[in-house]
C-alpha cells in the first residue's frame, strides 16, 4: 500500500510539555486510551490538560465524573493550574457526574446516560474519572470488561478522544484483559526515594505511534504535568556527520596539544583536583567560541552566575556583553529535588534557545549533588543520553570533573565517566624544587592526534598559561612527586606538539 | 453577595417587566443559575451547593423553612413565601414576598465564589445573563459582581 492510500491519523497535541515527543508526536486522533496509576500520580491533571488544549465550542470535552472526585471540587483544585482556562466553560467543557447512575443503576445504565451526552454534544473529547469506580462487587470485572468494550466501539464510531482514567497498582498490569481494548495505554507511578519523590511515566502501547520507549520522569507544578523524554526530544533530528573543524581554547601552546583544538562535536573532560584552573579554562572556552561568533551556555552548580562572570572579568575576559547580545547564557541549576532529566532539559532548552555551539557543564560533582537523592542513581545514563544527544547536533561539550589527588594514582574522574568523553585533559599539582606547581596532559582525543608532552602551566591574570617547553629532566611527573633525572645537561625539549600522535 | 442577587432578580423583574411576586423573580434566577452551573458540573454538583445554600438561607430567613431542593436541583416551595418584617423597602413593592429569595440567592453565588472562584462564576453569570455586565473585582471602574 503507498503512503497515499494509507489512512492519515491525526495527532492531537497532549497539552502536557514534553509527552508529543513522548507519544511519538502527539496522541492518534478519536484513539482510546487509559491513563493508569496510583492515586495521587497525576491522571486527572494529565487528562485535564488535554482537554484544555483540545476543546472547542464546536466539538467540546465531556468529562464524567464517577465516585471519586466531584465536579465542584475538581473545578476548585483544577483551576489552580495556569493551563486551567475558565473561558471554555461551558462552551467546550462540561463536567457530568454519574454517581448516582452509579450507585443506582447497573454498568449499562451508565452506557446509555455516557451515550446520551454522546449524542447530544458531540464531542471530540470524552473522559471517565475513574472508570474503575463503576465496578463495586468483585465479580463485576467482567462487566466491566463488556462495558469498555461496548464504550470503545461506541466512542470510536462518534469520533472522540476517549480517555479512561483507574487507579491501578504496579502488580495489575499483567494480564489484564481490559489494557487490551485500549489503543493507548499511559502508567504514572510515584515512589519515595529516601526523601524524594521520583515520579516516572511510561507509555506501555500506543498503537499506531513511534513512542519513545522506557520510563521517563515526569513533575507535577504550577504548569500542571511536565514530562521530560529520555531521549530530550531530540530523537527526531539526524545526527550531524562527524567534522574536521577545530574548536580553540585560545591558549595557542594548548591549541597546539590539541592538533588545532578540539573536534566540533567532542565531549571534552577537564580533570583535576581543586583550584588547578578546571573553570578557568573552561571559561577560557567558552570566551574564545564567543568571539568566533560561536554562542555558548555555562551551567554552574558550584558558584552564582554573577560570580562566575566576575571572576571571568578578573581574567580579561568580557561574560556581560556577550549575555546581554544573547550569545551566552549561564544557568544556575542548584535547586532541591530536581530530577535529572529537568536539569538537563534546562541545559537543552537554553542550548537551542541561543543555537549554542559550546556548551560548558562546570562541574559534574556540583551537577550531581544539586540533584535530589533519588536521581543520583540515574546520573550517568542520563549524562551519557544528554551528551549523545547534543554532541550528536554539533554541540562540543566541556565538563569538568575533580578527582581526589593521588599520589599513587592518576585517576582521570571519580565518576567513571571517561566513557562519556571523546577527549580529556589532565591538570594536576606536583612538587618540583620544594614548590607546589601544575601540569598538563592531554590523555586521549578520539579519532584524532594530540600530543604527549606533559607541560607545566600557571594561572595568571590572563589565565591558563603554559610555560617553556615540555619537561624533560623529571621522571614520574605523573606521579606528582617526579625526581630529576640523570639528563641535568638537558632540561628542556621542544614541545612535540601532536607530532607524536595516537588515534583513539 | 447580597447587591449582586438584588441585581439579578431586579433584572428578572424588569425583564419580566410585570408585577410578578418574588417567587417567580427568584424561581427565573435560581433556574438560571441552576441551568449554568448544571452545565459545567453537572446536576449533582449543583444540587449539592443548592442544598448547602438553602440551608445557610434558612437560618437567616425563616420564610424559606417550606423551601425544599428536589433531586435535579430545581426549587419547590418558593411560591408558598409571604412577605417578611424585615423585608428591603424598596423592594416591597416589586418584591411582596420579602427578601427571602434574595437570601438563597446570596448565599448561593457565595458558595460558588467560594468554591469555584471569581472567574468561573463570572463566566457562569455571564452565561445566564449574557446582556449584563458583570464586572470583576479587579476592574477599578466596574461595578462590583
């Protein structure tokens, strides 16, 4: 069959940021769904926020209440939320409650009376908050898997949008015959994390849509549900084809370690223990891209952004004009209880927002601890997604991360992240002629040469600065406590640059 | 509360424009309300606030004991009011059944700016009467709902 004998499905927008990516775009049009989960996960909100963005007055929402909440109340909590638009009432919303044809009557009486307003208001949309509180005695199940039936058909045939709304624990999921009447079925569940709560969503089918599998976490605010996809929405966009240019740091004897600088579309990790320049020269990053016309975020976990562009200033360098011209943006992330795929958005929201091309995270450690506990766990793949994602659009990310410094060991990162990063450079303190100095290293670029020279550094006015020439007369500089070797007569080479070079 | 139901039922009077006795000023406000409200809510959501208000009334006027809510929310018993002592002079001519109808009315356009909001009840008056103009409270020139 070609594309254009098949059927065109219309996708409805959910009202709920972030679930059209979710959903595969949007929910199928007159599809019928059911929004399970627990009390409390936010399956009246969701379901709300749909109606919101989809009534009209030419083809209204119904939403029939059953025994849970009522309409007076449900309007008192609802409108509390700023996609709550009291313009559409009555015209394209109406509430109808049917507790008594409930507590009265049997399934197929509140058939007729959900037909009847069926027929009279013909709706686009149709809701039933809770279905599950239809079914009183327990050998009603089937009943109430005859009901859905006959409603599915029914709805369907009445072009609506139909959601169905129950409280189902985790454990229900399985075998349920009811699940297989729907054409979408969306779980929210919510769990205490020692002293957070981790909401999560999961699109368990979805016929007919390209859904993005997997839990992804939700939050419930102001706004109503805010979903935020595994994927950051960027699933749709074709990965850019790897590229040859090079990205300067504006350190020229750096740049040269570099072989001219970081690969465009590179994940770059700055290690290093406290106050050995990680944040200088990843501020020096950021300036160097700014004044090539390449626009940049900062996201700081550990310092205010006021701060971080007035020490940038301390280093002569301009942060305030270029975030003024709207070519950098320093985000604050530090709040309680973020989960980690809402910071993260945060990050991409502000990336696409200026169309970045550099992107600094300073640091992983204060990235991490801004997170809420629960989150922590999930810090690396959602690390590992969001980097993927970005260096996939031509984004060259540079992050920082401290290690503890050893002098045993030489540990590139705590966080057994080196996985993440196509490139990572080593700053570390050593004691050379009872002085505590610092060097350089670049440990690996992927898919490109760097040098191997080991170059002493020093912060100054201008910022990082590397001195003379590679160190040559000391063994174990690695180590931080080198010994002079034997060659006195020869203390400095010339630099090799990325002459000698090493590929991955 | 109790400028705003004077309003309406003044509104339904001059409507009407007959010399129609309270009840049947108050019966078209309170249907009005009850067709508005009904249809955002449903039936059951506004019987329930009916009920509440009419019991509210009652405590204030005690012409309103004969005044029952029946399932659907409709009001039975309000042609049965005579006049009260403490009725609004100048509603006595318009309103010979005292100010009994005014109370209930009051008390439910209380209950749903209590419950519901400014807005919503806005939109619900505005619904029922959509030739008058109901001002919110914000507005610094408009007359107060």
């Amino acid at each position: 069959m070609s594309t254009q004998d098949k059927v065109k499905i219309n996708k409805l927008p959910t009202g709920v940021p972030g679930l059209d990516e979710i959903v595969g775009g949007g929910l199928p049009e007159f599809s019928f769904n059911i929004i399970a989960g627990a009390p409390g996960s936010g399956k009246t909100t969701l379901a709300h926020q749909f109606v919101f963005a989809n009534a009209s007055p030419e083809r209204p929402a119904l939403y029939f209440t059953v025994l849970g909440e009522s309409a007076i109340k449900m309007l008192r909590y609802q409108q509390q939320y700023s996609f709550f638009d009291p313009a559409k009432l009555p015209e394209s919303i109406r509430f109808i409650n049917l507790s008594q044809v409930v507590l009265t009557k049997d399934l197929g009486a509140v058939l007729e009376e959900i037909t009847k307003e069926v027929e009279k208001a013909n709706p686009a949309v149709v809701v039933v908050d809770s279905f599950r509180t239809m079914v009183r005695k327990p050998e009603s199940d089937m009943d109430l898997q005859s009901f859905i039936q006959r409603l599915a058909l029914f709805l369907a045939s009445w072009q609506a949008t139909t959601f169905l709304i129950g409280e189902y624990a985790e454990d229900e999921l399985r075998d349920n015959p009811i699940f297989t009447v729907a054409d979408g079925l969306l779980w929210l569940r919510q769990t205490a994390e020692r002293n957070s709560i981790v909401r999560k969503l999961q699109v368990i089918k979805l016929r007919g849509q390209d859904s993005v599998p997997g839990l992804h976490t939700f939050r419930i605010t102001d706004a109503g549900v805010q979903a935020f996809s595994r994927t950051f929405g960027l699933t749709a966009r074709k990965r850019n084809p790897p590229s040859d240019r090079r990205l300067c740091f504006g350190i020229p004897e750096l740049d040269k370690m570099l072989d001219g600088g970081v690969r465009e579309g590179d994940s770059v990790l700055v290690a290093g223990s406290s106050g050995t320049g990680k944040s200088v020269l990843a501020t020096q990053f950021i300036a160097e891209g700014i004044s090539h016309g390449e626009p940049g975020i900062v996201a700081v976990f550990e310092e205010r952004p006021e701060a971080y562009a007035e020490r940038a200033t301390s280093l002569g360098l301009d942060l305030e004009t270029p975030q003024k011209d709207g070519k950098l943006t320093i985000l604050y992330l530090r709040p309680l209880d973020l989960s980690v795929d809402e910071t993260m958005q945060s990050i991409l929201d502000a990336v696409q927002k200026i169309g970045a091309k550099r992107l600094v995270i300073d640091s992983l450690a204060g990235f991490e601890m801004a997170l809420s506990p629960g989150f922590r766990a999930d810090f690396r793949e959602s690390l590992y997604r969001m980097i993927f994602a970005l260096t996939g659009i031509g984004v060259t990310i540079l992050s920082t991360v401290e290690v503890d410094e050893s002098f045993t060991e030489f540990p590139f990162s705590t966080y057994s992240i080196s996985f993440l990063t196509d490139d990572i450079i080593r700053l570390r303190y050593v004691s050379i002629d009872g002085q505590l100095r610092k060097i350089m290293v670049v440990i690996k670029m992927r898919g490109g040469n760097h040098a191997k020279d080991i170059r002493e550094y020093e912060i100054t006015s201008k910022g990082v600065v590397i001195l003379g020439k590679r160190l040559t007369n000391f063994q174990g500089l690695i180590s931080g406590v080198p010994v002079h070797s034997d060659r006195s007569d020869l203390k400095e080479e010339p630099a090799q640059e990325s002459r000698i070079g090493s590929k991955g | 509360m109790r400028d705003l139901a004077h309003r309406l039922l003044a509104y339904e009077v001059s409507a009407g424009k007959t010399a129609e006795p309270t009840a049947s000023a108050t019966l078209r406000v309170y249907e009005k309300l009850r067709q508005s409200l009904s249809g955002v809510a449903g039936v059951a959501a506004f019987e329930s606030l009916a009920f509440r208000a009419l019991t509210q009334a009652k405590s204030e006027a005690p012409s309103l004991w004969p005044v029952q809510i029946a399932g659907d929310g409709s009001l039975q018993g309000l042609g049965e009011l005579k006049p009260q002592i403490d009725m609004d002079k100048d509603l006595a001519d318009k309103f010979p059944c005292g100010d009994g109808g005014i109370v209930l009315i009051a008390r439910l356009l209380g209950l749903l700016l209590m419950f519901l909001g400014e807005a919503i009840t806005l939109r619900l008056l505005r619904n029922a009467w959509p030739r008058e103009a109901f001002d919110d409270r914000n507005s610094e020139h408009g007359r107060k709902a």
